[in-house]
C-alpha cells in the first residue's frame, strides 16, 4: 500500500496549511531540532514493522523532557490535531502508523535511564528507553528485566508497555504488565497522572492494568518503574524433535500438565527452522516436523532436576530426539534461531505478514492443522514459530507484494486465523496489539456493548479522541461496513453512539 495521496488542489492547500500553522505553534514551545515537518525527514516515520502500510505523517515532534511532551500536547489540543506516539517502530500491527493530518510524538530523545536501585530491585526509566538497555545496565548487580520480546535489541520500554509486550520467557516471568511497577503519563488534558506505585499494590481502582496495553490511546508514557529479578544461576535449553507437528502440540499441554513451567516454551515447525538454520548455523533438526525449545533456570540442581523431568516428559509425547545445551554458547545459539526467525523470514520470501494469536494450549495441534489447510486454500506458505507454552501463535504468511493480489490473499489468510483462534476460545492478539492491522477482527471478537465499553474508556482520558485515533476500536459503523453486525431497516443498533 502506497502512502494516500489527495489529488485535489484544494485538499493540499488546505493540508499546508495546517502544516504551517502547527509548525509555528511548535516552534513557541520546542526548539526546531525537535521539529521535522519536510517530507524527505518524516518519510522514516512513515510506517512501523508493518511496512505495508505506510503514511506521510504532516509533522513528526521529538520532545527531550516531560515539559516538552506536555507543551506537544497541548498545541495538538489547542488545534485539534491528532497524536501518534512512537516508540522504536517495531511494532507488528501498525499501532505507531501515522495519520496524514496528525503529529507523530517520537520518544528517541527520551531515552535516559533515571535510576538503577539494586536494593529494591527497580529501575525508573525514561519511554524511550531500549528494553535490553534496561537488563544491560542492570547486569552489574546480577539483575535483569525479565519480559524479553524478540526485538528486545530496539524495542522501547514505552512501545512494550502500550503493548503489553511479551517474549519468550513470559511463561515463567510473565508479560510487561507483571513486571511494571508504575506508569507515570502526560494526559491529553495537560496533566501528570501516575498510576500503580513503588509496592506491589496501589490504592484505588487499578488503572495501571487498564493502562498497560492501550496501544497509546489514553495517555503518553513518561516515565516507566519496572520490576529486576536476579539472573538465574544457571539456564538450560532441550531441544526436542518431533515427526508429527500434532506430537509437539501434545507435549507442550502435557509439560503443562505435569506441572512443570519452564523459563520458556516455544515451538517452531519445519518452515521455520530450514528457513532459519542456514541464516543462524542455530543447530536445529530440520528433519524434524517441528522442534521444541524448552528451557530450565534456577539453581545447577533445580535446573538438572528439570531437565531430567522434562525429558521424560517430552520423550513419552513421541519426542524422536532430544539435544540439551551443554554451555552457555549452545544455549544461546539455540535461543539464536527463534529470535531470529522472523528476519529469516526475508532469505525465503519477498514480503511475510506476521500475525498473532492466541488460543487454549490444548487447541493447538488442531489449529496448526487448521493453518495447513489455508496454506492450500489461499495458496501461500506459511512458518509457525511461536510461544508454545503461552499457547500464542505467531503463523508468518509467507507472499509477494508484487504479485497482484498476494497481499490482499494473505490479509485473507490472516484473518482467517483469527477467526479460528477466537472459535476455539482463544483471542485476536497475543502481544502484538490490535493497532490498524487486526481492528476488522475485533468485531469477530466482541459484542457492540464491549466495543461501546472500550470507547467509554477511551473517551474518560481522551474526549476528543486526539490520541492515537481510529486504532484499536473498531467503530460500530465500521464492524457493519466489514459485516460484522447486522443492519435492521436500514438502521444499526446503536447507531447513536459517537465515533472517534
Ligand atoms: C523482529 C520483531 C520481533 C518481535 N518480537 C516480539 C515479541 O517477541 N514479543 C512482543 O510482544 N512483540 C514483539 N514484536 C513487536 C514489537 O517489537 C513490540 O510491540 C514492541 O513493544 C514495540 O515497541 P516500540 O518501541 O517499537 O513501539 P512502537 O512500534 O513505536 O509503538 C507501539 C505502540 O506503542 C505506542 N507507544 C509507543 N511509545 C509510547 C509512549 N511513550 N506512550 C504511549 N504510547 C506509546 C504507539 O503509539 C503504538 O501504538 C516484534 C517486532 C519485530 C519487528
């Protein structure tokens, strides 16, 4: 998709304008390095990972402290023109996307690491922030932050808290929202609202949660308190094989079942480890239908313990072979390929759309099946590697852009899965966010109530609806245009409910 380019005189006129008057109100209240507005310095800005969607953003702002982000608001305000926050833009579901009349608040200069407390076992950190920045700084106490997205080199704290992100060790660690003490944010309405605290709980309602995982909807992220954990002694990685995929599925419910949690738990099937193996040497059977990573941390006891249980676990599954890392360097190389599958992706394939879901970990052997037969039926290939144990799939469709309607076919596909995944109980998203991308499927997802109920959140921190518009929510109007909803006497329930 190619950025929306009005062809009328007047539209670019009026388009210009606005421009230029934001560009002035700007410039009163930040310096002009903190200012790009000509096309060839926001043209980076024009997408996030999900590049085939793309937009001119009219301004880009780069505020170096709170004041800044609070003077950025206000202008908007005043003018009514729409907020776009921006992380790093690594986002997979066009959460970051710009609007064509809309300014993007990028947080690359807020990228200070306020406070390291090894005693309390926290860091204050700025949004901009890089997610391993944080673990790297506190590696001198033996510390680190435990959710770890595979784009954990780029990714900024305040894009993984607005997507409650997680990664593969949030089986055993949890997500973001279980690692983040307090949120300190710039409201659209010009005010700093902290939310959660320095303890475990904080009085009142429990607005951190509500916060966490609002795709930069309700508010801008200033300032992040997150929880460090101590570095495991020791970790320990299996890899497992399996001839059938349908084994893999019942191994990951029954290591589950055993009651055993391991550090983490992702499966990868032979798409993805032949696609990867020449690219990251990881070691992987790429004979195998699809192999298992299962990690053990803790004390060098715990850890053989564990591996020792999950072992037999995963042999009595139909594991036809199993490998244990045997240093520190093996280990790591087998995390290598997992981490670098979706890079992979490219060696094999011009263009792959990653989508995410996810379902009960008993459903996913007849899932992956599901997913096979779209494979036949849209006529595209698809590379399932994903976190197994949280039963959140990450089915990578494989196509070319070029090729006229391939994009359209695997937007198809795409949504195909989802729907299968809320068939079998599961959800739309796993930790990639809803952003443009999987807004249709949230009306597959839920009652015109619940979409009501959401608004009625957004429109508590944000009654203009300037942050982050037209993301997330699907409108009422829109789930009947996608066919959703039933239209009854040219009329459709709840048509009097306002849209953003
Ligand atoms: C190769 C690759 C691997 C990935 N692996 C994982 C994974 O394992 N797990 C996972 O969860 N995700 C993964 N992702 C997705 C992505 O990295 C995460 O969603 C990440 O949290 C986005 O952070 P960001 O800084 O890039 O945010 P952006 O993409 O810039 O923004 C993401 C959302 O956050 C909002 N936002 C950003 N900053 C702020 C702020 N200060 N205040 C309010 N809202 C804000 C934006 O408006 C947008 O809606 C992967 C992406 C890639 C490209």
């Amino acid at each position: 998709m190619t950025v929306a380019v009005s062809t009328r005189l007047d539209d670019v006129t009026a388009h210009d304008q606005l421009r230029a008057q934001v560009a002035e109100a700007l410039l009163r209240v930040l310096p002009a390095r903190a200012i790009l507005s000509a096309p060839e310095d926001t043209r980076p800005y024009e997408c996030d990972g999900l590049a085939a969607y793309r937009q001119l953003p009219m301004i880009v702002t780069l505020p170096d402290s709170e004041a800044q982000v609070l003077a950025v608001l206000r202008v908007c305000r005043e003018l009514g023109v729409p907020i776009v926050p921006r992380g790093a833009g690594t986002g997979l579901s066009g959460g970051a996307m710009p609007i064509a009349d809309g300014v993007v608040l990028s947080t690359a200069r807020l990228n200070r690491i306020v406070h390291l407390d090894a005693y309390s076992r926290t860091a204050v950190v700025q949004p901009g922030v890089r997610n391993a920045a944080i673990s790297e700084a506190a590696a001198r106490h033996g510390l680190y932050y435990a959710p770890d997205p595979s784009s954990q080199i780029a990714c900024t704290i305040g894009g993984n808290v607005a997507e409650n992100s997680g990664g593969v060790h949030c089986l055993k660690y949890g997500l973001t929202i279980h690692n983040v003490l307090r949120v300190r944010m710039a409201t659209i309405t010009g005010e700093i609202v902290e939310l959660g605290g320095a303890a475990l709980d904080a009085p009142g309602l429990d607005l951190l949660s509500v916060f966490i995982g609002s795709e930069g909807m309700l508010g801008i992220v200033t300032e992040v308190t997150v929880k460090l954990i101590p570095k495991p002694a020791v970790a320990r990685v299996i890899m497992a094989s399996f001839a059938q995929v349908s084994d893999g599925c019942h191994a990951v419910a029954a290591l589950i079942a055993a009651g055993i949690i391991p550090a983490g738990l992702e499966m990868m099937d032979q798409t993805s480890s032949r696609m990867v193996e020449p690219f990251v040497h990881a070691g992987y059977d790429t004979d195998a239908a699809a192999i298992l990573l299962c990690e053990a941390d803790g004390t060098a006891e715990e850890v053989e313990e564990d591996i020792a249980r999950m072992s037999a676990v995963l042999g009595a599954a139909g594991a036809v072979a199993i490998a244990v890392s045997q240093s520190e360097a093996e280990r790591l190389r087998f995390w290598s390929g997992r981490k670098n599958a979706f890079p992979a992706a490219g060696r094999i394939s011009p263009d792959y759309y990653c989508m995410d879901g996810t379902i009960p970990r008993k459903r996913l052997g007849e899932v992956l099946a599901g997913i096979a037969e779209m494979e036949t039926k849209y006529g595209l290939r698809c590379a399932n590697v994903f976190h197994a144990g949280d039963g959140n799939l990450h089915p990578l469709i494989l196509f070319n852009a070029n090729i006229a309607d391939e994009f359209a076919r695997a937007e198809a596909f795409g949504a195909e899965i989802l729907a299968l995944c809320v068939e079998v109980g599961g959800t739309i998203t796993g930790e990639h966010g809803v952003g443009i991308e999987k807004i249709d499927s949230m009306c597959a997802q839920f009652a015109p109530a619940e979409l009501e109920a959401f608004f009625a959140v957004k429109r508590a921190f944000d009654p203009a609806g300037l942050l982050n518009p037209d993301k997330a929510i699907p409108t009422l109007n829109r789930c009947a245009e996608f066919g959703k909803m039933r239209v009854r006497g040219g009329l459709l329930p709840f048509a009097h409910l306002p849209r953003f």
